[in-house]
C-alpha cells in the first residue's frame, strides 16, 4: 500500500504541483500523467482503507444508511479468472457461465441495441407512471440503467450484478451494486419497476426471485422480464442446412439443465408470474430473423445485429458450457463454433427466434386495480410490424381487466341508457380531458385506427371509449409509455 507521501510525492512528479497565484484565476492548469499515476496506484485500495470509518457513514451505506444488500468493491469482487482466452467473474466463482471481458460487453450492448429496434425506442412497455425507485436485476454493463436514467432523471435507479464492469461515469441518480441477486434482497425502501432482461441460464429458481421481487415493489408497481428463447426456427425447411448450429443448440440446452440454470425460460415466464400472485400480467412475442434474409428492410436491420449478435455469442454461449459441464475440449468446441458461425453466414439459411415481453403488476392491499393513465401509457402496444408479434393479456379470473382489440369504424356501444348515465356522473370530468386528448390524436392518424379498449370502468362507459380512443395513433399502433 503506497503511503500518502508517497503518493503526493508521485503526484509532484507527474507534473501534478503548482504555485498559489494571487488572483481566483488559474495561470498554470494542472497537468497530469495518468499513466504514472495509474502505474503507481495499481492494485492499490486507497478508497477503502479506513473501511470501519466508511461503514459508519450513512453516505457510503454503513448503519446510519439503508441496509442494502450492496457489496463493497474488494479485491476479491475486481479480481477475474482467464480461461480459454475468456476472461470470467470472479465473485461468486462458477454460479455465471458467461464471460465479462470487452468482448462480451460489447455483444451485450449491442443485444440492448436489438431490443431498442424492436421497441422502436422505448426502454420498457409496462404501463408505469413516474417510477421514482427503480431496480435493474442482472444490469450487465449498465447500458440500460444508464438510459433509463437519463430519461427519467428525478427516478433514483439501482443497478445489480456479479460483475463490476459497469462504467464509472454515470447519471447522479444512478447506483450500482456488486452482489448475488439469488441471495436474499435487503432493501429497506421498496421499488415501483423492477427489470430483469436477459438472465436465462443465470437462475437456478425463478419462483424465488420472482417472489423477492414482489416482496421488494410497491403495491401497484410492476415487474418486466425479457429474453429470448434459444431455439432457432425455419419455415421453409432451410434449418435443416444449419446441423452444426442444431448440434449447438442442444449442446447448450443439455449444459444449462445440468448446470442447474436452464437457459430456455422464458416461455415459463408468464405462468411463473401469475403464480408468484402477480395480476393483469401481458406477454409480448415477436419473432425475429438471425441473419439479414428478411426482405423487408426494418427486419433486415434486425437480422443484420442478431447475426453478429449470434457471431459473438458462438464463443460467450459455449465455451464454458462445453468444456465445463460436456467435457470437451477446447479444440473440438472451437471446431463447432466455427461451423455454426459458417452456417450463421450462409444466405440460404432463414433461421428465426422467438423475443419474449412479460409485465405484471403487484395487486394492491385493498384488491383495487390501478388504471393505467390512457394518453401515453396504453395497457399494449399493438402492431411492432415485424416477421410477425402476438401478445395476450392473462387476468386469471379477472375478467374486469381484460383489454380488447377493436376497430373504431365498426365498434358498436351495446350498453344501456342507464348504465351509460351512472357512468357519465363519476367519470365526465375525466372523460372530456381525455376525449379531447384523444380528438387530437385522431385528427392526427390516417386510414382505420386500431385502438384498445379498457373494460375494467365499465363496458361501454365515457371514460372507457375515451381511454380506448386515446390510445389509438391513426396507424394501427398503440403508443407505450415511457
């Protein structure tokens, strides 16, 4: 450990010392070497050498703080293992077959690349309403934690993972923490959105941390989960000239259920909400190319990133499951590979995958379903436009939250006059802003509008047309909430 003269001295001879000048100015700016400096403090914890004293401060999380279940960055969490040529965490050695080098920071950000795409943008399609606690479970790089901060900057968001390759430079209402997400949670504030995207294979009990997550949100806050299901599909029978890639597929499939952390999940996932207790819980699916045959061009874009996505994913999804759990060896998976990513090149090849979206909603104390707001935050989003999306809704036996899927030209009020008056006394005030909202927006959509329909406040009421009206955009789209 350098002393602190030792570190002033060093600082000193990289050109870090100056005079005091005499006015407020700065004459002769500082000018460092970083690289001296780098050198000199590598391997070096200065920021946590007086642990007992940062414990105690309620700034860096101590007693006087919230007890989280954040983890300070030791050298046992910074150090990494080297194997094959890929470089893995360390903390919680063995629980994650995937690498955490530049490599594989790079694919995954290129992954929330992908997912941007096909959200036309949008970082989420649950129905929240200014979130102000936020958790991003498995945040990898951070990228999408970083995003959602910025766009929300008065949210505080906290981001959790194994690995400490986050960035340093981050948006100030933005955390990240070093821990085990499969450990017990400890957060003595609850949050509004939880996020878990792309964590297949990484769980060895989805109901468990699906139940830490609705211990640790809001009542009436939502959790979101995404991933890919990790088959690829033809239609026209092209699959079939792709055998190293099914070999690999099933290689990984194998690995995964003996490693005891599936990687095929998340068709589960709805079910596995509904049975945690969540309520009006969505399921999104789209289908997505895996290389660039797709003849139109937005899905052509699409297959061109989920190609190199697949490219990278050769070594980051295999090596370790191969050669860890199969016992093979390196030479024989990097033979394999080097099939599949032949076969991802071949043209004649029209592989797809499924995308999965689930959201569901924590139910309140008082079993009272919050009313997403109907400008802005529709309940779906309809028509992505690609190789082809499904989504359904599944409120149990809740039949008030169904939404339906109507056409405004043939929509026909079956209703009675009665009932049409009760509704109209509570809801006229909000009915008419929301009418108005709506006005405009169908003034300014072209062609039939598609639009939803929130049943749940009455079929047929004031304020049900406006909230179907208003989520309707001329195009056949619905328009999610960010």
């Amino acid at each position: 450990m350098a002393t602190s003269q030792e570190a002033i001295d060093a600082f000193n001879a990289a050109g870090g010392s100056r005079q005091d000048t005499q006015d407020d100015t700065i004459s002769n700016p500082i000018e460092v070497d970083v690289m001296a400096l780098r050198e000199l403090f590598k391997n070096q914890s200065l920021l946590v050498k007086d642990n007992d004293a940062l414990e105690n401060d309620s700034a860096f999380g101590g007693p006087a703080a919230s007890n989280t279940s954040k983890t300070s960055l030791t050298s046992g969490i910074t150090r990494y293992r080297e194997e094959n040529g890929r470089r893995y965490h360390a903390y919680r050695d063995g629980k994650y077959l995937m690498p955490n080098d530049d490599d594989e920071q790079d694919r995954m950000d290129l992954l929330h690349h992908v997912f941007n795409l096909v959200l036309d943008g949008k970082l989420y399609l649950a129905p929240i309403e200014n979130p102000q606690r936020v958790l991003d479970v498995g945040t990898g790089t951070g990228i999408w934690a970083i995003d959602f901060a910025d766009q929300y900057p008065s949210s505080h968001v906290v981001g959790c993972d194994l690995s400490p390759i986050q960035p340093g430079w981050i948006p100030p209402n933005l955390e990240f923490e070093i821990d085990d997400v499969e450990d017990t949670w400890r957060y003595s504030q609850k949050f509004d959105f939880i996020h878990i995207r792309s964590l297949g294979g990484s769980i060895a009990s989805w109901p468990h941390l699906l139940d830490q997550a609705r211990d640790n949100l809001n009542e009436g806050g939502f959790i979101e989960l995404a991933d890919f299901e990790y088959h690829g599909y033809s239609d026209d029978g092209t699959g079939e000239l792709a055998p190293s890639f099914q070999k690999w597929q099933a290689g990984l499939d194998e690995a995964s259920r003996s490693f005891g952390r599936d990687l095929n999940v998340v068709m589960k996932f709805k079910d596995w909400l509904e049975e945690a207790g969540f309520e009006a819980v969505v399921e999104k699916q789209w289908r997505l190319p895996m290389a660039p045959w797709a003849r139109d061009r937005r899905n052509k874009e699409i297959g061109l990133y989920m190609q190199q996505n697949m490219l990278d994913a050769t070594v980051a999804y295999g090596m370790a499951h191969f050669t860890r759990i199969l016992g093979w060896s390196p030479e024989e998976y990097q033979v394999l590979a080097a099939g599949v990513r032949n076969e991802f090149k071949d043209p004649r090849v029209h592989n797809w995958c499924n995308m999965y979206m689930v959201y569901g909603r924590k139910p309140t104390s008082s079993g009272e379903e919050t009313i997403a707001p109907a400008v802005g935050a529709p309940v779906l989003s309809i028509g992505a436009g690609f190789v082809s999306d499904k989504e359904t809704k599944h409120p149990g036996k809740d039949k008030d939250s169904e939404v339906k899927v109507e056409n405004t030209n043939t929509r026909e009020e079956k209703v009675s006059s009665k009932k049409i008056e009760e509704q109209r006394r509570s809801e006229s005030d909000i009915a008419a802003a929301v009418q108005e909202a709506a006005d405009s927006l169908v003034m300014q959509g072209k062609g039939k509008s598609r639009v939803l329909e929130v049943v749940g406040e009455g079929e047929g009421s004031a304020l049900g047309r406006a909230s179907a009206t208003a989520t309707g955009n001329g195009t056949g789209k619905g328009k999610s909430g960010k």
